[in-house]
C-alpha cells in the first residue's frame, strides 16, 4: 500500500513553534561556524549618540528593533551561543541609518564606546559573519558587500517578538528543502498574471513576462564558506520580469487605495481610488522625475507558513501572499542599479505587499501561470491552489 501524503498545514493557529534559539538559528543558517568571527549591526539616525554606552537601550519605545538585536543577539552570543558554535566576536556596531530600503550605507559607525570606524576598512574585511538587525532593509547594498569581502551574513529588519518567536524559531532546513519544492513547481515560467477584485466588483489584471527564466528562492541557509546573505525570516520564490503590463491597485502608508498603470515593465501613473488625492499626487510627480522608481524589479511568492507579524520581512514569506517591488533589484541578479536612478536616495527596492492584513480593500482573486503548454493555478482568494499544496506534500 501507497504511503500516505503527508498533512500539509496551511492555518498558522494550528502550527507549533519551538522556542527560539539562536544556537540553533546560526547553526542552521550558517554550518560551519567553528572558527568564525561574528558580529551584529544596527542603524541609528545618530549613530556615535545611540551607540556609546549602550544610550539607545534607555529608549525602548524607540528602538525596539535595535534593543532585539542587543538583548537576543549579541547577549544571546555572550552567554553561551559563541562557545557552543565555536565563535569568536559578538562585538555590536551602529551605523548611519540608510532612510530607505535597501539604499547603499555610509561608510561610517561606531563601537558601544562611541568610537568612530569605517564599514569598509574595520568591519566586512575583519568578520566571518554579519548579522544585520536594523530598521532598513540592507539586504540588497550588504550583498554587494559581501562579494567585494567575502563574508557570509542575515539581513533581519524589522525584527520583533512575532518574528523571533515564529519566523526565526522555525526549522530552516524545511523551510529551504518547502522552497525548492515551490520552486521547481513555478521555475521555467513565461507568464504570470495576476486579478484583482476590488470592493466595488472591478477587476484588474496585470501580466508579467519571465521568459521561462530559472525561479529563484530565498530560503535562509548560508552553508559553506561562500560569501553570501540571507534574508531572514525567508521562505520565498522570486523571479526578476522581464516585462509587464496592465493595472493593480495599491495601498499607501496612509491607507489611500489607488489604480496604477503599468506599461513596458514599469508603472506610468497613479489614479485614486479612495484617500487622499495628494498621496497620488505626489507618488505621480516622483514617477515624473525619476522614472526607474516605478521600474518592476522583483514579482515573490511566500512559501512559509507563519503568522501575521506586522513587518513585511516575515509577512511576504507567509504561503498564499504574493508581493511585487519597485526600484533596483541587482541583488536578486537582475539589472536594474543604483546609478541608473537620478539620486542616490531614489535607488530603493520597495515591496508591494498582498496580503490579507495589509490590503484588506481588494482580494487576490487568482494567480495563473503559463510555462510552455502548461497552465497553472498558484493562489485562489489569498490561498494557495491544490497545485501548490501539493507539490509541497511531494
């Protein structure tokens, strides 16, 4: 007799998470560690203030992330994680907060004594691993980073105690080998087209063309010596498009809904839907003057199942999400770059969530997929398909 399929969870309510250990999280994420020179950095819009004396730790409110990064990191590295790994380091760094995801950092930061130093001249060249726990995302400029150094690093934004208790507290060889079954089930895609439902029935469609490129995964391990970055918590299938065309909406930061018009890869303009006119506005007159910022860089799909968090950096890893984002995307092999933008501050890389929290006013109402003859369902009302349910019970 067959064995049985295994039972795919899909409610992160009836999932068990272990308590988070940063033994084991290292362990996994970066065999081997024996030998290796560890360290965490943080950004601060004051860097040399923040950071002598440990000041920022007297501001909880304000830093929260940071005083995760210090009470879960580097003390957990202190009092035991170091020796256990067979670690050396756990020394803690400020640096010039980015003010956008993924921008390219400033050179400069400071040790816990205030001291002035230089990323490039006292901290990539001199450590085996960086884990950066910041507010912005640095993914994208410490990958360049660790190629021109040769260490290996996680990127954790956002962090806070739903990621630590969940998204970091999970197994992250199953969360790598549930990826690479994602993965080989969308790889080799020419299309994927996206529909939208609206509040008031409408529908919007957009189309992205991927030229049956290779699907890429983030899933969390940095094994070997090979210098590299993950992105945690990950859990994510990704393609860079080639092309797309059509319409979707998207929410701003103050909950204004609007309709934007994508054309040739890259959004054209911005039309209200609901909220404020001047939000719309303004994201128009930045398309205007800088063109590459409406640019789609990256379309990603979650493979995790996890609870809502309230940061993206775990909320887009949850299976039945799919994200796009803007901007450049040089990390993820594709070939937009800084210096294609008009200002440095313009080079992001920012997501556009779709999830069920964060853009209740419309739904996903399908996700398909075109690979040679082959037509596929990937997400049905925020839900993966049978499809995809199953090539992850394979």
């Amino acid at each position: 007799m067959p064995a049985a399929a295994p039972q795919i969870i899909l409610d992160p309510a009836e999932r068990e998470f272990p308590p988070f250990s940063l033994t084991r999280l290292l362990s996994t994420v970066f065999e081997p560690t024996d030998g290796c020179r560890v360290c965490v950095i943080t950004d601060f819009d004051d860097p040399a203030a923040e950071m002598a004396g440990l000041a920022f730790l007297e501001k909880p409110d304000r830093y929260p992330v940071q005083r995760h990064a210090y009470e879960q990191f580097v003390l957990g590295l202190e009092n035991g994680a170091m020796a256990e790994l067979g670690m050396t380091g756990g020394e803690m760094f400020g640096y010039h907060a980015s003010g956008g995801s993924n921008l390219d950092l400033r050179d400069g930061c400071f040790d816990t004594g205030g001291k002035a130093l230089s990323l490039d001249r006292d901290i990539y060249p001199n450590y085996d691993i960086i884990l950066c726990i910041s507010d912005w995302s640095a993914t994208a400029p410490l990958t360049a980073k660790c190629k021109e150094f040769g260490f290996r690093g996680a990127t954790m934004h956002g962090l806070n105690e739903v990621i630590l208790a969940t998204g970091l507290a999970v197994d992250y060889e199953q969360v790598s080998a549930d990826a690479e079954k994602l993965r080989l089930a969308m790889t080799g895609a020419d299309e994927i087209e996206i529909d939208f439902a609206l509040e008031d029935g409408a529908v919007l469609t957009a189309k992205l063309l991927l030229d049956g490129q290779e699907a890429q995964k983030s899933h969390g391990l940095c094994k070997g010596r090979a210098p590299d970055v993950a992105n945690l918590p990950a859990g994510e299938v990704y393609f860079v498009p080639v092309d797309a065309n059509g319409q979707f909406p998207m929410k701003y930061e103050d909950g204004t809904l609007s309709l934007l018009e994508v054309k040739d890869r890259s959004i054209v303009g911005s039309r209200l839907i609901a909220g404020e006119q001047a939000t719309v506005d303004a994201h128009n007159a930045r398309l205007a003057d800088d063109p590459m910022t409406g640019t789609l860089g990256e379309l990603g799909f979650g493979t995790q199942v996890l609870p809502v968090s309230g940061a993206d950096i775990q909320d887009e890893k949850v299976l039945g999400t799919c994200h796009l984002a803007t901007g450049r995307d040089d990390h993820l092999g594709g070939d937009i770059v800084p210096d294609m933008f008009k200002t440095h501050e313009n080079s992001t890389h920012d997501d556009i969530l779709f999830a069920p929290h964060k853009t209740p006013n419309f739904n996903i109402r399908q996700v398909r997929m075109r690979r040679g003859a082959q037509r596929e369902i990937l997400i049905e009302d925020f839900r993966p398909s049978p499809y995809l349910v199953a090539a992850l019970a394979g």
